[in-house]
C-alpha cells in the first residue's frame, strides 16, 4: 500500500492519515494493519498514568526532551477518553508541545474517544504498532489513571510508570485504583510543594511491603519538579534501567506476547459481536425474542436455542 510505504519512508503526513484510519475503524483497516505488523518490535513503549493533573504531560515533555539528546526518536499518544470535556488541559498541553515542533524526531498525537466506543483500547494498541512501524524508538503512551478503559490502555506498555503529587492524597488511593499493581516507577511530581516527603515515605513503604525478593525490580520512587525540569533526568535513567532489567528477564518478549494475545482476542470479540447481533436482528433472533417478551421462554433459554449457544460454543 502506497501509504504504508511513504509512512515507513518517514512521511509525517502519511502517519497521521493512518493512525485517523485506525481510529475510524474503517474498511482498509484489515490491510493496514497486515502491512504494519510485520514492521513492528523496535520500539520501547513506556504508558505514564496518574491522577489529572499530577504533571504528567510535563514529565512527559521534558522526558521527550531527555530522549532527544540521545539522539533517539520518540512518540508520544495522549489517550483522553473524556476529551470532549478537558478542552483546557489539551491546550495547555498544545502549548507545551509546541517547542518540540518540527523536530521530525518527534511525534505527538492524543487519541480521543473518535470512532466506536470500547474500541479505545485496540485502536491505541494498533496506534502504538503503527508508531512503532515508523521508526519511533520510544513511545510514550500519557492517560490519567481514572478507569478500566485507562488501564487496559496500559497494558500495551512495556513499562509503567505512575505520577503522583503530593496533594493527590493518601497513598491508599494508589491501591484502591489498582495503580500497585502494574506501576514499574513511580513518580512524585510537584516536589517543591510540602508533604512530598511524607508520600514519598508512604510509597517506599508500599513498595517494600509488596515486594521483598531480590531478583524482582526494585520498583524506585523519584522525586521531581517537573515544571522545574527537576529530577526528569534520573527519571530517564532509572526507565532506561527498568528497559534493560526487562530485557535481561524475559519481561519484554512476556509483554510483547500478552499484548498480541489481546490484539488477536479483540479482533475476534469485535467480529463476534458483529455476527451475533446481526444474527439477532433476523427473523430467527426476533422470533426468539418474541418468545422471551410473551413469557414462553427465559432470556437464558433463547440464548441456548440460539445457534451461538447451542452449536458453536
Ligand atoms: N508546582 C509545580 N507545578 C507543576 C509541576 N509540574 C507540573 N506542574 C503544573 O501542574 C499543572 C498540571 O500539569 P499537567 O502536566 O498538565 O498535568 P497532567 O494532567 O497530569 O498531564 C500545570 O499547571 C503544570 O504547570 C511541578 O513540578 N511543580
Ligand atoms: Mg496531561
């Protein structure tokens, strides 16, 4: 596909109009992503989450920073599922951005909730195989960590790293949001503020109450002023350090593999779906329907009378 070519040959232009295919869902789809997936496996992806307003597209933009200077190239995709209401936070990040623009090392694009709804999570992993494709060494993948959509988003990172502030409130929170769980740093961001010690203490003692075998990543909590491009620099050391750790471990390929595992489930739950509710809608379907609505069967009986239930499952 002539598109694919020029996007591989590092045509900006031809790399927005296929990740806007990937978000529309449409009928090349298929084909794009044929011709993509074979390029992928370079890139490091790396999903910053945390509560709104943390810091977490400033971090991101001096670490984009921090990454140019290794001469390495660098997407970044703010996920924002809310989009039609964060209109100021998009500005103000369209404002930072803007001192990376027309470095062709560089590559930001936010993903809203365009095309289907519950496809945020697909469309961002083949975004990131598109991304990767292109030639970006890292990607960055930026979502505030409010639900389950946001966190099936970071699955498809090879590194977590969590942003919190000190004013974000107890630490507990971070376990109530299931943050623990998949964070590989953490970040306390706003270190010029008071009581950044204080969570800084209470992480720490987080960590250690979780993790206490020593061939497990020693999950590390740095402290910054990102505003102040405090700190961002040991921040980058320390994800090129959880790079390396899960390169050595197995940690990557286990990743990778999970993440195409989810790729193929997705492109089989969708196509499902599709052929059910389609089904449904015959005259079959509305028959069974019928049936359920007059009392003559339960909803568990249709659906075993249907053909999904009773012959393919
Ligand atoms: N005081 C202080 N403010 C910061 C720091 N880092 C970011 N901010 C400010 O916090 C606000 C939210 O930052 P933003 O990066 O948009 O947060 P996000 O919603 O997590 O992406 C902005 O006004 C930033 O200028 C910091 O280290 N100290
Ligand atoms: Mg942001």
């Amino acid at each position: 596909m002539e598109l694919i070519d020029k996007m591989l040959a590092g045509d900006r232009l031809s790399l927005a109009r296929v990740i806007s295919f990937i978000e529309d869902r449409g009928e090349h789809l298929r084909k794009l992503v044929d011709e993509i997936y074979p390029k992928t496996g370079n890139a490091f992806v790396l999903g910053i989450t945390g509560p709104p307003g943390a810091g977490k597209s400033t971090v991101t933009d001096k670490l984009v920073a921090e990454i140019r200077r290794t001469g390495k190239r660098v997407a970044v995709i703010a996920i924002d599922p809310s989009s039609p209401f964060s209109g100021g936070a998009i500005l103000g990040d369209r404002i930072r951005m803007q001192q990376h623009s027309g470095d062709p090392g560089v590559y930001i694009r936010s993903l809203g909730t365009r095309g289907k709804h519950g496809g945020l999570s697909q469309s961002s992993k083949e975004v990131v195989m598109a991304l990767d494709a292109a030639g970006f060494d890292w990607i960055i993948v930026e979502t505030a960590g409010v639900g389950q959509t946001e966190l099936d988003v970071l699955k498809l990172g090879h590194a977590v790293c969590v942003v919190l502030v000190p004013e974000s409130g107890d630490s507990i929170q971070v376990m109530k949001a299931g943050l623990m769980e998949i964070a590989d740093l953490f970040v306390v961001n706003k270190c010029d503020r008071p009581e950044a010690d204080k969570l800084v203490k209470e992480l720490v003692n987080m960590i250690g109450m979780a993790h206490d075998d020593a061939a497990k990543w020693n999950i590390p909590v740095i402290q910054t002023q990102a505003l102040f491009n405090q700190g961002v620099g040991e921040l980058f050391t320390q994800v090129q350090a959880y790079r390396d750790f899960a390169h050595k471990h197995g940690t990557i390929e286990r990743k990778r593999a999970a993440f195409i595992e989810e790729e193929i489930l997705e492109i089989i739950w969708s196509k499902m779906s599709r052929d059910v509710r389609r089904k449904m809608a015959e005259s079959n379907g509305q028959k069974l329907l019928a049936k359920v609505l007059e009392k003559k069967a339960t909803p568990y009986e249709a659906a075993r009378k249907s053909q999904y239930l009773s012959k393919k499952l």
